[in-house]
C-alpha cells in the first residue's frame, strides 16, 4: 500500500473511499457491508414508523366519554346504576326506588 493511500485511509479515519479493483474481495465485502447497513436503516424507520403508529392506536380512545347518568347496571343485578362520568357508583333504582348497593 503507497503512502498516499495510506495517509488518505489514516486522515480520514478509515471512512473515505479508496480506489480499488471493483471486483476485489475488498470491493464486494464493502458493498455488501454498505447494502447490509442500508437495510438495518431501513428496518429501523420501518419499526419506528410502526411502533409510532401502535402507540396511536393505543392513545384513540374506543369508546366515547360516557356523560354522568342512569345507566343500565351492569352487573345485571338492578334496573339502572348511576354513572359519574368516569366510574359507576353505589346508587342504583329498582322499581320500589332508589337505594345504595356496591358494585
């Protein structure tokens, strides 16, 4: 190897291109190397790009926020329980009226 090639692969840190025989084991390992990185890149954005896309499923809700109210129970033990907007409560209505009982 000429000093100038070796000063060209030793300023830039190994990372600058070198003339060589296209058809030198060499040359085929780095194009392979190349293609192998270009891959893994593209498989990384790949997975971001899905794990982002999951994440904004997990953020929709399913359900729209239900408004606080008389509800039917459902623990199927009374006619309707009382939703407070975000948690069902211990006020339920039978037919003989309103009264108390957890859920």
């Amino acid at each position: 190897m000429g000093f100038l090639r070796k000063a060209f692969i030793v300023g830039t840190g190994g990372l600058g291109r070198v003339a060589v025989n296209p058809n030198s084991k060499k040359a085929r390992i780095m194009r392979a190397s190349e293609r192998q990185f270009a891959l893994e890149v593209e498989l990384a954005n790949r997975e971001a790009a899905y794990q982002q896309r999951v994440l904004g499923l997990l953020r929709t809700p399913t359900q729209p926020a239900r408004a606080a109210g008389w509800y039917a129970d459902p623990s199927g033990r009374h006619m309707k329980r009382w939703w407070d907007g975000a948690r069902w409560t211990e006020r339920v209505i039978d037919a003989d009226g309103e009264r108390r009982d957890p859920m």
